[in-house]
C-alpha cells in the first residue's frame, strides 16, 4: 500500500495520482485552480497529460506509453447523466491520440476516491491490479486472474479484495494478448471500447484497476444539482427522445436506419438487410430484454439487459446486452440473421474485452475477401469465412481473442490484414486513420463523414451531433442548440457552410461534454439536458462563476490539444479523409445508384472546418493565433 | 356509385406512439385522396419533428407527399446516433 495525503473529503476535481508499475510507485499532484479551470477533467484534463508527458513516437505497448483513466468534472456529482470517464493512451490500433470514454459506475467511484485523473506508466513485473481507495494505492497480483474472463476475474478481485461494491475495470484475454482493438470493462457492462487501450493494459502486465471511495463529493451547491436532477428527471419522461432511448435503447435505430436504406451490410457492399425484423430492436425489446440498466445518476437508463436461454445459446444477463453499433457490425455487416448469435458474440466480446466494432468489421472484411478469393481454406484454419455463417463469427471472435490460428492475424485489424493478405484485399477495407468505421453511413449524414474524418482518435460517431437531429425546422435538435447560434435547419445531405458550421460547433459542444463526463444519451442534442443546465452544474459544482462562452473554449482547447498530440505522431491533413467506399454510390436499397459523396465537395468541407477551427491547411496544427487564444502557446506552441 | 376512397395504414416503429413495450404499434386511419402524410401524423398526435424515415413498400416518401393509393405506411423515429 502507498499511502497518499489525506483525501477525507474529495471535492470534485480529485488529484493527479502518478502510477510507476515497473518502480511501485505513486506520487500524487494537486492541480492549481486555473489547471482544472482550464482544462476541467475527462478529455481535458487526461490529454494535456499524454500531451505534454507522453515523449513523441513512443511504441503504445511500450511500458513508457501512458494510460490515463480521468472521470469528466461533473462525474460523481448528482448532476444528471455525468457518468463518464476517459481513457487515453496513444493507441495500438491507429498510433494516434487513443481515447474511448465511458458511462457506469467506476468513473464517479474513482472521483470518490480522491482521484480527477490515474496517470500510469511502467509495466509490473508480474500480473497484477491496483487497488484505489481514499487511504491511496495499493499493487496486488492478478496472478490468479490473468486469464480469466472479465466476470470470472471480476468476482476473484472482489473476493481477494473482500468487498463486493469495489468497482473494478478490468481486461481479458484479449486484452492480454494485445488485440489491437482490445477495450476496457468495468462492471461487465460497460466499456472503453475503441482504440485498443485494453491492449495496451494488457501490455502492462495490468490486469485491472479496482476502486473503492464511498464518499459523496464535496460540492459548492450540492442542493442546486439536486434542484436540477430532479427537474432533469421529471423532463426524462417527458422529452420524446429521452423516453424513446428509455423504452427502446439505440437498437430501436436499427429499422429506421434500414428503412432509410443505410444499414450497414456484408462488410458495407450493401445498404438494406431482409433479415432486419429478426435482429432490431423489436426483437430484442420484445424476446430477449430482461431489464433495461443504466449508468450513474442518470434518469434515462438506456441500457438494455439481454438473455439467452435456447438450445443453441446461453447468453448470460450479468454481461448486459448489445447496443445498436454491436448488433449491426456482427449481424447485417456480418450477414447474420439471428439475434441469439449476436447476444452471443457481444457476450463473449464482453468476456473477452474485444471491442465490437473493430470485431465485427474485421470479420466481415475477412469475409469479403474470403469470398472474393483473396484467401482460402488454407489461411482460414479450414473455416469457411462465409457472410451470414454465426458459428463462424463466433469461432473467430475466440480465435481473436486469444490470437490462435485465423485469429491472430485479425487481432492486428483490418488495415493490417489487408497489408499481410494483399491483392487488393485493402479495397474491402473501411476505416480512418486506422480504425474501423461504425455503423453509420456518411452518404445519408454527411456530417457524419466529417465527423468521421476529424475526429483524433479515428472515425467516432459521437465526435459531434448527428445530422438527422436537425433535418428540419420542427427537428428537436433545431431549437435545443440555438444557443450556441446554430439557427435552422440543415439537410442531412448538405455539405456547404451550414454543415460544416453545424459539426464544428457541435464538435466543440462533444469535447466539453467529454471533459465534463456528459453522456450524450442524457443531453441535447440527442436527449433531454439542456446546454443552459450544464452550465449552472458547473457553477454548483465548483462555485466558478462561469459561462458557455468559457466552457466552449476549454471543449476547444481538448480537441486543440488532440490535434497537436496527432499531427506530432504523424498524422496530419492526408489523414482527414474518408474511406473510398463512402465516394461511390449506395449499392442497393431505396438510395440504390445514388448519394456518392463527392471527394472534392467533401475535401472542400474538411478545409472549411479547418479555416472556422484555425487550423492551419498544411500542418493541421491550429495556428499560433489559435494557440495564444487558447492558452496553450506557451506550454505546447 | 361506390367512391373509392384510399386506405391508408400507417404503422409506427420505435415507440414514437409509446403503445406497449415491444415498440411496434399500428394505426389505420382512413384518408381522403391528396391527404399528405404529415396531416396523418398530425391526427395520431406525432410530431412530425420526431419522424426520421416513411416508407411506402420500401420507397421512402416525403412527409409533404400526398398518400393517392393503398398501402401501408411504416414510419420510424428520428435516429439521431447510437
């Protein structure tokens, strides 16, 4: 045990708590006030760490790769839908800025325990975990654990630490074998799913980060975040994006996208799937839901809690149940038609901390080229990597995870594989600056593709606000961002000013929310917070007398600070693209033969994010007048 | 002499009427020729802001559009991300 300062009374800020793994030790920082004014937590606060401690080109599954876990401002409060935490590290899968956030319970538990950001470094000798209390840190083996699953290495922590409500992040196998596109898991049920930080715990000899605090946060006006809870939970049953997220959760998405003529299918090559009704959300609602779940302190609990029990399948509820991103990319993109496949492959992802979307859409690329002949038998294992075969997709979602057979080669992802397979097989490749697209189709959202295409951490659907939230006049969108200026509609397949200043500003609007540990699922646009109310929970929480004028600016400068950090590893405006799929038409389906984007209207459209963001067209560094303006010139400049 | 008068079923998907707990849930409502889908909305009580996709037999139709023949309508709520 290295036993901190007191931290009897953790204010909402909580301390930077240093990790050396390979030296067994911890040193603690308090941040200056104008630090957490600045930067305010979550993405914020863990990219300036990786930032300006992180030496530049380091190998991400060296032990000097940072891993920084950083629960946003308001995380821990009773503030509504604030849950989320972060995690960075420079990613194993891209070599960019890796940063996958999270909701649940374990990032409010670390606030709890004194901490605003775990910056660790190092790798342990052995297998082991940490364990995070108010009296400080303590290294324990996880010599017994290394090779469990998340829920059997879960219970065995909770055991050897011997208390049931520790709240433990954890890995798996895939983690430890160093899947690429390995996540986190904490409580089984949620995830730090994107950008291969698993793999990166995994290469830190790391099996898990328990965290035990058991304090309410000390907050400047605890009875004005109350105030605005319960208004907030009172508007939840009311506000008809928050109710249908409630009673649906985002599989609902799942036959409107369809409908649309958008959905995700056989690797992309087609846009609609006959099979939609065995899949979607009905089903799913309708058969298999047991209970719906949620994350902390959050009114809309859109989680959905899934179970199996068939003669084919056991899918066991304790690993929740997937999302909307989980059942396209193993069923439509897969070509599977039956949802009991699907819970499974979500189960074991969840067993193994395998995020789905990388999973699935390397599978499904392994597929198009298998079809296509790029590969046979004799690369497969004797698998027959077929669309629509689930016992496939399970066999390989194990393959991958333990990196035998077939399955290590995929572990790498899908732009490696094509570069080992070759003869063309990077043409069924559909990924940015390294990492595998989700489930949303560019050629309806154009604001989706450029979110796909700036986002530092590669293609992330929650980089900003979806564009159909401000298809029309009576749009819920429309009026719910109008203070950030943002008046009027904007057609889903614009790509002029209009949408381009609609994903900026709701680009900025998402890093604040990431640093504040805002879910976009309980905040506007897309549910039912308003901006109006985040600001006054950052005045009640911190006793700042504050505004959206200096809030925006500190989401700025994280997505600033991102930009800096990613241009120094490499990657610079080249990068900023879209895979050439989303440049041709749709294939079938309603939109069949329509809706290419076009590469110079779309490149035109990233140079004008650029010119409103100032960032420099050459660099993609923002230029210095960006940097003073932020406050960042002299640290980073 | 019989007047032929359109009918229209519409079915709503992912609770945009918030009838039980499956999410799919059916109204038919008899229109007169020309009656456009946003007034058919408007007599369910949906607003139309919430409306992502209508389609007629896998053809997606404008809300402004008027329905002219039999069919069934499906109609999905906004998706704004997932």
């Amino acid at each position: 045990m290295v036993t901190l300062s007191a931290r009897q009374a953790p204010g909402v800020f909580g301390k930077t708590v240093w990790v050396d793994l390979s030296a067994g030790s911890v040193r603690e920082v308090e941040e200056t006030p104008e630090h957490h004014r600045r930067f305010l937590g979550g993405a914020g606060a863990a990219v300036y760490q990786l930032l300006r401690q992180l030496r530049p080109g380091t190998d991400p599954l060296a032990p000097e790769n940072l891993l920084v876990f950083a629960p946003g401002l308001l995380a821990g409060t009773q503030s509504p839908a604030t849950p989320r935490y972060v995690v960075c590290a420079r990613s194993p899968l891209t070599g960019a800025l890796g940063k996958s956030d999270s909701g649940g319970y374990w990032g409010a538990e670390l606030k709890k325990a004194g901490v605003g950001a775990l910056v660790i470094t190092g790798r342990a000798a052995e297998p082991s975990y940490l364990l995070v209390t108010l009296e400080g840190v303590e290294f324990r083996s996880a010599l017994r654990a290394w090779g469990l699953s998340t829920g059997e290495a879960q219970d065995w922590i909770k055991d050897d630490v011997g208390d049931p409500k520790v709240r433990v992040a954890v890995i798996g196998p895939g983690g430890e074998h160093c899947v690429r596109y390995a996540g986190i898991a904490s409580d089984l049920t949620h995830f730090n799913g994107r950008n291969g930080l698993g793999a990166v715990m995994g290469s830190k000899n790391l099996k898990a980060v328990a965290v035990r605090g058991g304090q309410n946060l000390e907050a400047h006006d605890a009875p004005r975040i109350k105030e605005i809870a319960r208004a907030a939970a009172l508007l939840c049953r009311e506000h008809p994006l928050s109710r249908m997220l409630h009673d649906q959760g985002t599989p609902a998405g799942i036959e409107a996208t369809n409908a649309a003529g958008a959905l995700a299918t056989r690797n992309w090559q087609s846009a609609t799937f006959p099979a939609t009704d065995k899949i979607g959300g009905a089903v799913l609602n309708g058969q298999y839901l047991v209970k719906r779940g949620g994350c902390y302190a959050c009114p809309v609990q859109c989680k959905r809690v899934v179970a199996v029990d068939s003669e084919n399948f056991k899918v066991d509820p304790r690993y929740g149940g997937p999302e909307y991103e989980t059942i396209l990319a193993f069923g439509s993109n897969c070509g599977v038609d039956d949802f009991e496949v699907i819970a499974k492959a979500n189960e074991l992802c969840n067993m193994y901390t395998l995020d789905t979307i990388s999973a699935g859409m390397t599978i499904s690329f392994a597929m198009a080229c298998f079809e296509e002949g790029l590969i046979g038998r004799e690369e497969t294992g004797g698998l027959d990597v077929r669309f629509g075969d689930g016992e496939v997709v399970l066999a390989l979602i194990e393959q991958i995870a333990h990196r035998q057979g077939f399955g290590d080669l995929l572990a790498e992802g899908s732009v490696r594989a094509a570069a080992a397979i070759g003869g063309g097989a990077d043409a069924h490749v559909l990924a940015v600056k390294g990492q595998e697209v989700p489930m949303h189709d560019p050629r309806v959202k154009t604001g989706l593709g450029l979110q796909f295409a700036l986002s530092p951490n590669g293609p992330d659907h929650w980089f900003a606000q979806h564009d159909p939230l401000f298809a029309a006049e009576t749009s819920p969108g429309v009026a719910a961002l109008a203070p950030l200026g943002l008046l009027g509609s904007v057609a889903p397949l614009d790509l002029g000013p209009a949408k381009v200043r609609l994903i900026r500003e709701t680009s900025v609007l998402n890093s604040l929310y990431d640093c504040l540990g805002v879910c976009v699922f309980g905040a506007v646009a897309r549910s039912m917070t308003s901006i109006k109310s985040y600001v006054d929970l950052v005045s009640a929480a911190t006793g700042w007398e504050t505004s959206l004028w200096e809030l925006m600016h500190a989401g700025e400068r994280a997505l600033a600070m991102s930009r800096v950090f990613n241009v120094r590893e490499g990657f610079g405006p080249e990068t900023d693209t879209l895979p050439s799929r989303f440049f041709t038409p749709i294939a079938d389906g309603p939109l069949a033969g329509q809706n290419a984007l076009d590469p110079n209207r779309f490149a035109e459209a990233v140079r004008l994010y650029y010119g409103m963001s100032a960032w420099d067209e050459g660099t993609g560094l923002p230029t210095a007048g960006k940097m003073a303006e932020l406050g960042l010139d002299e640290e980073f400049a | 002499m019989t007047r032929t008068v359109p009918e229209i079923r519409v079915v709503t998907h992912g609770g945009l009427l918030r009838r039980g707990r499956r999410g799919s849930t059916d109204d038919t409502v008899i229109v007169d020729p020309g009656t456009t889908l946003a007034e058919v909305l408007t007599s369910l009580g949906i607003d139309r802001g919430l409306v992502g996709v209508a389609a007629v037999d896998g053809t997606i139709v404008q809300l402004d559009a008027a329905l002219q023949s039999d069919g069934v309508v499906h109609v999905y709520p906004i998706f704004g991300g997932g």
